[in-house]
C-alpha cells in the first residue's frame, strides 16, 4: 500500500515538473525580453569577472605637466602646497589592490616673480588598449600626447598635459654643462649678493650652481637733446659675468634646461637659487 502511495506522489511529482517547465517555457516564449535581458547582465558579469580577476592589466608611463589640462590655455600654476600634496600621495589602488595611479618623481622649477611653480609629474598607469589601434583608455577618456588628464590620488586631485608617454619607463637623460651669464649696467650690491655655492634643486637633484663669478666697471652711455653722445658717471655701474654648472637635456642637437627654455647663447634667463634671484642676464656661452 505504501509503495503505491510512494509510486503514484513520484509520478505526481514528475507530471508537475512537467508541467512547471512547460509553463516557464510559455513565459519565456511570451517574455523573451526578460531572456534577453538576463542573458546581457549574465556576459556582462563574466566580463567584469574575467578583466577584474584574471586578466593581467596594461601599464603605461606618462610625463604630465601639471596645470588646467589643455596645453594651449594660459593658466595659473601650482603653488608649492599642491606639489606637497602630490609629492605625498604616491599611489592609488582598484578594489583587487592592484595600482590604477603611481607616481614615480615629481619635480618642480620656480616660475620666475610669482611664488608659482612648473611642475612636472611621472607616473604609471593602469589603461585599457583600444582595438589594435595602440590608442589607450584611461578613466573612460582617451589619452595621447598633448591630451590633458586628470589624476584622481588619496587626498590629491590635479589636472595637466601629457608631454611624453611610453610602454617603457620614461627616462631622463641628462647631461651637465658649464654655462656663463653676463649682465651689463648692475648696481653694486648685485654682486655683492652672488654666492658661490648658491644653487637650486628640481626636488630630486641639484640642476644650477653656481662655480664662480667676476666684474667689471662700466659706464652708460646717453645722448643729449641734440643726439650728441655723452657718458655719464653719476652712478658707478658693474658688468657681471657668473660662471654656473647646470643639469640640461639635449634633444635634437639642443639643450633644454628645466624640461623647456632652450639654452644658447644669446638667450635670456632668469633663476631663483635658494639665497637670490638673478634676473636679466644673458647666455654668453656653453660648454
């Protein structure tokens, strides 16, 4: 009796079954959209799995320049209390633990009368390559030189302009050279105020010092009210010559001094060492 009664519930059950996927068959013949839909979230989530947790991420190198972001808008530059911050914020992570942002060296030169600053940040990112096109994505945006780009860092946010990029480390080679400077009609307390030993650091190593110094006397001359050339001497002027070791980069037979202003002679130059600031001056040879 009791196995009947077993018998007769498993065919019961069995027929249910049947029935159940015949229904959900009819639902999903009636809903296909609701398979369709499933079916998009279910890809979408293999997906996610699979470039989160198993694929091994792109890096790439980039050399920013800190600022707004386009490189032909003329904006403010960062003051030092920002190039603390990103000196400091060092890296940031993906929920896997793995480096979305590094920052490898950051270095700075005083922009010249306003407390400002050109700040220069290396780092390595994590992107996605698009196609096979060698275009890369980075934060949904795609990134190339001269593109601006935001950094998003713990506790640190700054915008700039890729200057340089690479699927290899972006090296610096630079090259010392002798440098000297001449200035003509000084006051006296100019010179005075030259340090041997003066110089100034990118944040990572010393790129201008000063190795010696010399002067000479000189007069202005002027013309009167009838263009007639007179000298006068009612002030004692000097004509400084500063002998200075620098750190530059050459680029196509050229040197770049502070990662931009080109070095030659004839050009003029202005510094901001730790104990004075040299305006004026001149380039009157390289070696």
């Amino acid at each position: 009796m009791k196995r009947k009664i077993q018998k007769r519930l498993s065919k019961n059950k069995f027929l249910l079954g049947i029935i159940d996927f015949k229904n959900l068959l009819f639902f999903l013949k009636k809903n296909y959209f609701l398979l369709i839909f499933a079916g998009c979230i279910g890809f979408v989530g293999l997906f996610a799995f699979y470039k989160i947790f198993i694929s091994k991420p792109t890096y790439i190198y980039v050399k920013v320049k800190v600022g707004q972001g386009l490189w032909w808008a003329s904006t403010q530059r960062p003051n030092i209390w920002l190039v603390r911050a990103i000196e400091q914020a060092k890296e940031k992570k993906d929920i896997t633990g793995k480096p979305l942002i590094k920052i490898l060296n950051v270095s700075y030169y005083p922009y010249y009368g306003s407390g400002q600053y050109e700040v220069y940040v290396t780092a390595r990112i994590m992107v996605s390559m698009v196609g096979s096109t060698n275009t890369y994505n980075f934060n949904r945006e795609t990134i190339g030189i001269s593109s601006p780009i935001d950094f998003e860092l713990p506790n640190t946010q700054f915008s700039g302009t890729i200057i340089d990029m690479s699927d290899q480390p972006i090296k610096e080679n630079n090259v010392e050279k002798i440098i000297y400077l001449t200035k003509k009609y000084t006051y006296p307390w100019e010179f005075d105020e030259i340090e041997l030993g003066d110089s100034f650091s990118n944040g990572k190593q010393i790129i201008f010092e000063i190795l010696d110094k010399a002067k000479g006397e000189t007069n202005e001359v002027l013309t009167n009210e009838i263009g007639k050339l007179i000298s006068t001497d009612s002030e004692t002027y000097r004509y400084i010559i500063i002998k200075a070791k620098i750190q530059v980069k050459e680029i196509d037979n050229k040197l770049f001094f502070a990662e931009e202003l080109t070095i030659s002679p004839g050009r003029g130059l202005g510094f901001i060492t730790d104990h004075s600031t040299l305006n004026d001056y001149f380039v009157s040879k390289v070696e």
